[in-house]
C-alpha cells in the first residue's frame, strides 16, 4: 500500500479474518483502504444462505404436502374407479348370464319332461338365436316322441299279429306225432324269425300208409309263411287218402304254380312209410336229400336227390324210389337251416358235421336225436343269430321192429 499499489489482502487481527482493500489516491500522494471482518462481509450471503434453506424447506414440505394430497386424491379415485368397474361387471355379467340362465332353466324343464316350455330371449344376437333353435328342438322332440310313441304301438301292434300269426302258423304242423308201430317219429322247427317258411306234415294215404313230408318255401318272414300256409294245404289236400301219391304231387304243383303269383316256390320231400312191407317210397322235389344210417353197417347214405321244387314248372316229371328199411335205421329228414348254419367266422355246419353227429347218437330215440343235432347246431354257431328256419323229422325203425312201448 505504501508503493502506491492496488490490492485486497486478508489479514488476522486478534484472531478475526479480516479483508483490507487499498488503493492509492494519486493527486494527494495518499493510499486508502477499506478493512473489513470476514463476517461482515459474508453475513448477507450467510443470510441469503438462510432465506433459501427456509424457501427450500418450505417448499419441500409443500411438495410433501401437495404429494400427499395428489396421493389421497389417486387413491380415492382408483377405488371409485374400482367399485365403478365391479359395478359394471356385475351388470354385464347379469346381462351377459340371463340368457345362460334362462337356458338353464329351459334345459330343467325339458329334462323334466316339459317339452312345451318356451325361452323368451331378446338380444339380438347368438344368445337369441341359439334360443330359437332351442325351442325349435324342443318341438322336434315333441314330435319325435309323439311319432316313437305311435311307431312303438304300430310295433307293439305288428308283434302281437306277428305272435297271433306265430301260434297260428304253428297250429297248423301236427301236434303229435303218429304212432306207427314198430317206428318212432319225431320233428321239429325253428323259425329265424317269428314266423318261419319251414314246415312238415304226417299225412296218411291209402292202405295204412304214412307220408312224412318235410318243405322249405323260399324265403323268410311273413311272405314265406304264407305261401307256407297255402303249400302245406294244398300238398295235404292233394296226398290225404291218395293210392296215386306221384299224381297228387302233380297236382298240388300245378296249383301252387296257378296261385304262386309272387315268383315263390317250396322244396319238398315226400316219404310214403309202408309199416307192414318196411320200405319207403321216396319223392323229391328240389329238396336237401334225407340221411339214412344204417345200423347193421353203420354207412350213411342219402335218399332220392332229384327234382325241381314244386311252384316252378306248372308240369313236373316226379320219380318214385323204394328202398327197404332194416331194424335200427335211422331217417333224417332236414332242411338248410340245419347244413347252412353259419358261426362267427361265417363257416358252415355242413353235410360232413351233420353224418358225424348222427352216427354218435343213431341208437337213440328219435327225439333225443333231434336234441343231439341242435345242439351240435347251437354249439358250432355260437352266438352267431340264425339265419335260416331249421326243421328235422327223424324216422327210426325200432329193433325187430318193436313198437315204442
């Protein structure tokens, strides 16, 4: 300062920082300068200082406060929002559920049996379609079960002719068999169906004679047991009490071909048993040749196997063939039903089946022969249904030509 210079300086007085600013004053050749305490001197920054602090705690805790608010005022509204946003699902779900429910109580009351119950739903969209065509299926079903009802009474209907005409069909076969002495005769029949086109007859001729006649009409069902309705009245008509067993053959074909009008036709065999001379006269039109088992050599043979069957021609050639009976043969008359019995795996009983069961059991009554080759039958088919009407006649000539008793 006394060189005349410019400056400040800090310098310690009594231990108190001090700041000395000097300068010269030229046109008096002085120097002057200005001291002053470090306090004085930082006092309005330090209380600038203090105003900020107090400005920014003020307005820290107006932020804080204005936070706070903002945040009271978020959350009121997320919860008014939460309950709005509940309140609109339950009014959706209540609207969206009515059609459900009404649906609902649509499938009840049909499941109840009330099938006249109607939905009732306006939406305007699936829903209100979909209840359409429920009610429309609920009048289908109406009238579905209204038709099954009437169909299951038509078929009760239908079962319970089907049962008369059962019983009438077979009131028309002998209900016993004949007593021939020194023979046992048996026979049986069993519909595929309830009524069958399957039949036999023991009808006597001239001169103490018997013809066993065993037929087959075409077919199955209630067709083939009418026209064996008419073939079996008219082979009898025409073979009762007859000596010309041949010619009353003929006659009865050329009334079943005059009458035949559907295209039908019937196999038969005719076996005139003479019980004094031990012969039969044979007669085969179109029919399964019967088996014989003869005792004494233990061959087994088959009867006449020529012949068409009787509805075909309305003029026939038939051919007669005698051949005498020993004591313990066995005569089985049969139809296809018994050879073209079928098992699962689609096999045939066959000829071969039929002669082996035969053979086991030819020394039996008549009766229980019958019982052997049904169920031999049944045992080969298993649970394969019938397919065709079975019939046996089994004629046995008794041992020195004894009679049953």
């Amino acid at each position: 300062m006394t060189a005349g210079k410019t400056g400040i300086s800090r310098v310690w007085f009594d231990s108190n920082e001090t700041y000395i600013a000097y300068a010269p004053v030229r046109s008096m050749n002085w120097s002057l300068a200005v001291s002053m305490p470090v306090e004085q001197v930082i006092s309005p920054m330090k209380k600038t200082e203090k105003q900020i602090l107090s400005a920014t705690d003020a307005s820290s805790q107006q932020i804080k406060d204005e936070t706070s608010r903002l945040l009271t005022i978020f959350s009121g509204l997320v919860i008014i929002l939460l309950v709005l946003v509940l309140f609109i699902s339950v009014i959706l779900a209540r609207i969206i559920t009515r059609p459900v429910e009404s649906l609902k109580v649509g499938t009840e009351a049909i499941g109840r049996g009330d099938l006249d119950y109607h939905v009732t739903i306006q939406t305007g969209d699936e829903f209100e379609e979909l209840a359409h065509s429920f009610n429309t299926m609920a009048a289908d079903l109406k009238k579905n079960i209204e038709n099954l009802r009437l169909t299951t009474a038509e078929k009760e209907r239908y079962t319970k002719e089907l049962e008369i005409a059962r019983t009438i069909q077979a009131s028309f076969l002998p209900e016993t068999m004949p007593e021939v002495r020194g023979y046992d005769i048996a026979a049986v029949t069993i519909p595929a169906l309830e009524v069958g086109g399957d039949f036999y007859d023991f009808i006597p001729v001239s001169h103490g004679r018997w013809a066993l006649v065993i037929a087959d009409v075409s077919g199955k069902g209630v067709s083939a047991a009418l026209f064996m309705a008419l073939s079996r009245t008219l082979i009898r008509a025409n073979l009762e009490g007859k000596d010309d067993t041949t010619g009353a053959l003929r006659q009865a074909n050329r009334m079943i071909c005059r009458d035949a009008e559907s295209s039908m036709f019937v196999t038969a065999f005719s076996l005139i048993l003479d019980p004094e001379r031990m012969t039969i006269t044979c007669v085969n039109a179109g029919h399964n040749p019967p088996l014989v088992i003869h005792h004494h050599s233990g061959d087994a043979t088959f009867l006449r196997e020529d012949g068409i069957a009787l509805g075909v021609l309305p003029e026939m050639e038939i051919h007669e063939e005698e051949i005498s009976l020993m004591p313990d043969d066995l005569i089985v008359m049969y139809t296809d039903g018994v050879t073209e019995a079928f098992n699962a795996k689609y096999e045939e009983f066959g000829i071969e089946q039929l002669i082996n069961v035969t053979k086991t059991c030819h020394t039996l009554p008549a009766r229980e022969v019958i019982e052997h080759i049904l169920d031999a039958v049944r045992t080969f088919a298993g649970t394969t249904p019938q397919s065709d009407d079975i019939t046996l006649v089994v004629l046995r000539v008794m041992p020195d030509n004894q009679s049953l008793e």
